[in-house]
C-alpha cells in the first residue's frame, strides 16, 4: 500500500519548481502551486495557514516570491514548535544523465526518483504527513511550519522574511526544527546542532597587459594572486575546540583567455568562501585576511612580489554573510529528538554542525532564545533496505546530484520519527 507520504512526496517531486531567478512567472506559479498543494493537505487535518509573498532585496530578484506558513493548534500547548522547509530545487543538470524522468517522481528498487526528493521535499511530506497523525492521537498540539520557495539560491525572500513577518506579529516560537538532509548515510545517525556561517568575498590583483615573450612590456596579475592565494590556504583559521573548523577556500579564478595564449592580462581575480564558527564574525576574519596580506608569514617576506601582495584589493560581502549558530545540548528539543532517534535506531545520534548553511541561520535574528535543530533524510539518498550501498553511491542519487532519490523505507521511518518528536515535545 503506497503510504501517505509517498504520496505527498510524489505530488511535490512532479512540480517542477526549480528556482527561479529569470521572473519566470511560469516557474514562479508552478512553486505557488506546491505549496498551495500542502496547505491544502494540512487543512485536511485541522491545519490553518496563510500565504506571504515578498519581493525585492536582490538585483536579480524583483518578482514577488512565495513562502506559506501553517499552524496546527489543538487543546492548551505550553510550547511552540516550528518546522521549516523549503520547496525550491537546485537545476537537473544534465538531465541525460538521469535513468528517470527528474520531474517523474518514480518508484523503482525501493526509492523514490527525482530532483528534490532528498533535498528536500521528501522531508516536507514526511512532516506534513506526521502532523496528521499527530493531530489524530495528540490533545495538546501547537506546532507551525514555514514553507518557502526561496532557499536554493538568494535566500532574500524567503525564511527571513517570513520569520521578520511573525516576530512583528508577536507571535512567540519556542524552538525550530530544521528538515534538511542531516546524516550522510543512514537515516537519524546525526542530528545538527548548528551550522558554521559563510563569508564570500574577492580578491582583486591589477596588473599591466602585455606580450608574454616580453617581460618589460607587462606586470603579471596572475601571479600575485597566486601567491596571495597560497599565503591565505596555508594559514590555519581553526581554533581549539572547534568541530568542524574555520577553514579558507579559493573556489573560483578569473583571468585572461584561453584563446589569447601570449597575452598577460591587466587583471586577475579569485572567489574565496570561508566557512567559520562562532568564534570569528564576518569583520574579525575580514580582518584577519588583510592582516595576513598586509604582515606575511615570515616564509615570504623576501618575496620579490610581496610588496604587490600587500597591494591587492580583498573584497568582503559582509552584507550577504550567513552568521553560525548553535544550540546547547541541554535544550528541550535536543533531549526530545536524541530520545526518539534513539528508539529509532538503539543509540543516541551524533550531534555536528557539518555541512553547508540553510535557513536555520536565520532564527537568532527574531529569535534569539529559540532552540534550533536539524534533522531529515541522509545526504546521499540513503541505503538499501539490507544496509548495502546502492549502485553509484557518492556519485549519484544524493541531495543535488543527477538520479536524486531518497529510500521509501526511510521515509516512511522519517515520518514516524517527525510524529515521535512532536508528541514528545508537546507531552514529555
């Protein structure tokens, strides 16, 4: 028998919401539509819910974008929990590449195919679905969810907002809990108490254009940049106690042409992303890198071009950094979600703060004494019902990847765990 779950995941995996960032008005009425598609289900247990929409923010994005929220109340709850989710997807990729349809929604082996079944609408149905349950054997249920339709790229009208929209209402929220991927293999091994935050910026090298073959004719932008680059990967940013750590990344270049093999370029720029605990802030790293430019490791102060070094220009897009957040272990969500994922799967999950940022880092802005959590399907589609791996793991069929899927099993298991929680929380 298909389970409602399944159900549910199969109608979202078949709307094609792709985010849209063209103004698409095709694309953008297509997410509409998702998410009027689980207000509709929620209502159908008790649920009531309101549609937000917000625009503006981003140079790219001046086109009213959706975000629903829905709340179950029942009885006379002491607490407030809110789930949050999302129902925007990443693009295919090269959709030659999928064995099925990436909009299909098909079941085959024991998953469940398609672009967001992992990531994450798998999770979303599965809440939706345990909340129905909930509100079946439940007699105190307060509990919320933010859906929202910008998560994958920009962020700027999405959870923020919505969250920004409640606090001015006054509307109190206890706790979060967050329903993206959270455990690399196996469903309900990990837990996130946290995320690291996220600071992109540039590194700008001027030079002066000229022949390759004639060394008085150019300055080389190039290879500034490249030792400029060495002297920030080669510092560890890592302090005591930090799991995972700060860490420096140079993830994209830009210089020259390929089509131009003699010609040095007048500039040559690199994209740096660093990932970072609450031990930095966006302005104590920004200044640590131009201390690291401007006073080099003793290594290479006799450098011939370490005077250009301390002349490059260190771009910072402090308005855009994501901040990192953590919730103590001692909480009343942790206890209730360590407790029922223990009985999932006999021994309490281990609690990190790995992994890329999602709009859990949004809530110490409105909320700054809320709890937050993250708990959802594993990252990597997860594992044969026999705890083998499926054919092309790691290379295929996790959360952004071609031939994304997520085990049947587990989400019917996720469901049950999502209901565990939320009884719990309620009624410990």
């Amino acid at each position: 028998m298909t389970s409602e779950t399944l159900r549910l995941a199969q109608k979202l995996i078949r709307m094609d919401t792709t985010t849209v960032i063209d103004g698409n008005k095709a694309g953008l009425l297509v997410v509409e539509d998702c998410l009027y598609e689980l207000a509709s289900h929620a209502e159908r247990s008790g649920a009531t819910w309101s549609m937000m929409r917000f625009q503006g923010g981003h140079e790219k994005w001046p086109y009213p974008v959706s975000n629903v929220v829905v709340t179950w109340k029942k009885g006379n709850p002491k607490q407030h929990l809110c789930y949050m989710g999302h129902v925007d997807v990443v693009p295919v990729g090269e959709k030659s590449q999928w064995n099925t349809d990436p909009f299909g929604a098909e079941v085959k082996d024991g998953f469940l195919y398609g672009r967001g079944a992992t990531d994450m609408k798998g999770s979303v149905a599965a809440f939706f679905a345990a909340m129905t349950e909930v509100m079946k054997t439940q007699d105190h249920v307060h509990v919320s969810a933010i859906i929202t339709g910008d998560e994958e790229w920009a962020a700027v009208n999405g959870t923020a907002k919505v969250l920004a929209e409640l606090k001015d209402k006054r509307i109190p929220i206890d706790a979060f809990l967050v329903g993206e991927p959270s455990s690399p293999n196996a469903l309900g091994t990990h837990v996130k108490s946290g995320r690291r935050g996220s600071l992109v910026g540039r590194l700008v090298s001027e030079g002066t254009q000229g022949h390759a073959a004639y060394a008085g004719t150019f300055k080389n932008p190039n290879a500034v940049l490249l030792l400029a680059a060495e002297i920030l990967n080669g510092h560890d940013f890592s302090m005591e106690g930090e799991s995972p750590s700060t860490n420096f990344e140079i993830v994209a270049l830009n210089s020259g042409s390929f089509d131009a093999s003699a010609v040095i370029p007048a500039k040559a720029e690199a994209l740096w992303n660093i990932r970072f605990t609450q031990n930095w802030s966006p302005n104590t790293l920004v200044e640590k890198l131009r201390d690291l430019l401007t006073y080099p490791p003793e290594a290479y102060k006799n450098h011939p071009l370490i005077e250009d070094v301390k002349k490059l220009r260190l771009v910072a897009n402090l308005h855009s950094a994501s901040l990192p957040y953590k919730t103590p272990n001692e909480c009343d969500l942790y206890c209730v979600v360590t407790f029922a994922l223990e009985r999932l799967q006999n021994k309490e999950p281990t609690i990190d703060m790995d992994g890329g940022t999602t709009d859990g880092r949004f809530v110490q802005r409105f909320y700054p004494e809320a709890e937050v959590l993250e708990f959802g399907p594993p990252e990597r589609g997860g594992l044969n019902d026999d705890g083998s791996e499926p054919e092309g793991y790691m290379q295929e069929g996790g959360m952004h990847q071609v031939n994304e899927r997520i085990s049947v099993k587990d989400l019917d298991e996720l469901t049950k765990a999502y209901a565990r929680i939320v009884s719990l929380y309620h009624n410990p």
